[in-house]
C-alpha cells in the first residue's frame, strides 16, 4: 500500500502537487524537496559561491514557495517557478554581501583558497572509501574553474550544462532573452574548456554534490520549519 501511494503521488502534476504542498502534506514536501534540492543548491551557489549560503538559500526558497504556492498557475513547471525564487532569494543575499564588502573593504576581496576549504570540505568526508584522492582533486578542479567564471556566465553555465535546462527554460528564470543565454553559455563553454580537457568536462555533472545525507538533512530541516510532523501525517489518498 506504501508503494502505491508513492506510485499515486510521483502521478501527480504539478498544480495537484503544488495543492498538496500548500497543504504541508508530508509527502509532498518530501517529494518537491528530493526532485528540486540539487538544482536549487547548484543555481544558488552559481551566485553566492558558498556552500553554507546556499543551503539557506534552497530552504528559504521553499518556506518563501509556501506562502505564495496560491500563486503558483501551472505556466511553467514548479521546479521553474521555485528556481526563480532562489535566483531572487540569492540575488537578494548577494547585494546584501555587497554592501556589507563596501562597508568593510577588507572583505571585499575574495579568496580562493578559503572558498575551496568551504566548498570541498564536507564533500571530501561523504567520499567513499574506495574514492581515490586523484578523484577529489579533479572535482575540486572542476569547481574552481566553474568559479572562476564570471558571475553572469557561471549561472547561466550550471543551469544549461549542469542542470541540463532548456535555453528557453534558463532565460525565463533569468529575466533576459535567449540569445543573451546562448552567447553567455557558449562564452563560458570556451572559457572552462581553456582550463579542462575534453574528457574532464564529463565529470561536471558529479560536481556540487548534493544528494544523500545532506539532502535529506535539508529536507527535515524544511518539514521542522513548516511545523509538518510525518509521523502524524500520512499524506492522505492519491
């Protein structure tokens, strides 16, 4: 029965799952978080550039989601509407950086070697035992030279090359044209192609992980701030 009802609401669509989350149905929530987690982190961090912010920033995105879900039409998919919400949010966060920076000018320069302990810390302790250390120095490769990439550029590369997005879907959570997306990727393309070889970029799609442990963290971190307690929540039918 489990199952089924597991079966029934991966069949949702997203207005029904959109209903059910406004609802703070459990199993919605967990089901909306598993399916939009990773794509949120990455689209954040594409814009802050630390791990810890970004974070916030996926759990903001949802508790901001549940209190305009009403507004929630169906034009676009939720996965959509939700990664426009934390663009925002992390836009938000990052002017703020900003202004902190300009009134503290001995932060205004960024440095590379304490984003890499931030960024590549906790990845490094969820390896696996069998991972070899050359696999830890790649993905650390792979992320610096992703941000390294200008701000404009960066974000537009993980959500077309890491995210897979539509150059369509990119420049609607975007607010800017789709030829301004297809220049910025194709620019950016060239310019992590200058740093990695042709069979490295293949490895890019296990970079920023997010998944597991810390996914599902973040998820009960999500059901605890909307006041959901599962085990007096079974979902109700399909």
């Amino acid at each position: 029965m489990a199952a089924q009802a597991l079966l029934d609401y991966e069949k949702l669509t997203d207005l029904e799952l959109a209903a059910r989350f406004a609802a703070r149905d459990a199993r919605a929530v967990r089901l909306v978080t598993g399916r939009n987690n990773q794509r949120l982190f990455r689209t954040a961090w594409s814009i802050l550039k630390n791990r810890s912010e970004a974070e916030d920033v996926v759990q903001e995105t949802y508790l901001r989601a549940l209190g305009a879900i009403g507004r929630f039409e169906g034009r676009s998919s939720l996965s959509t509407w939700l990664t426009r919400i934390a663009i925002n949010e992390a836009l938000t966060r990052k002017r703020a950086q900003q202004r902190r920076a300009n009134a503290f000018n001995d932060t205004s320069v960024f440095v590379m070697e304490e984003y890499r302990e931030k960024i590549m810390g906790s990845a490094e302790r969820r390896l696996s035992p069998e991972s070899e250390l050359a696999r830890k120095q790649l993905r650390g490769f792979l992320e610096t030279a992703v941000a390294n990439l200008p701000d404009n550029f960066r974000t537009v590369f993980v959500l077309r090359e890491i995210e897979d997005m539509s150059v369509e879907e990119a420049a609607g959570v975007l607010g800017v044209p789709a030829e301004t997306v297809r220049s910025r990727h194709l620019r950016a393309r060239k310019k992590i192609q200058e740093a990695l070889d042709p069979e490295l970029r293949t490895a890019l799609g296990e970079t920023f992980p997010f998944a597991g442990a810390d996914c599902e963290a973040l998820t009960a971190s999500v059901l605890n701030r909307m006041g959901i307690s599962e085990s007096n929540n079974d979902g109700g039918s399909a």
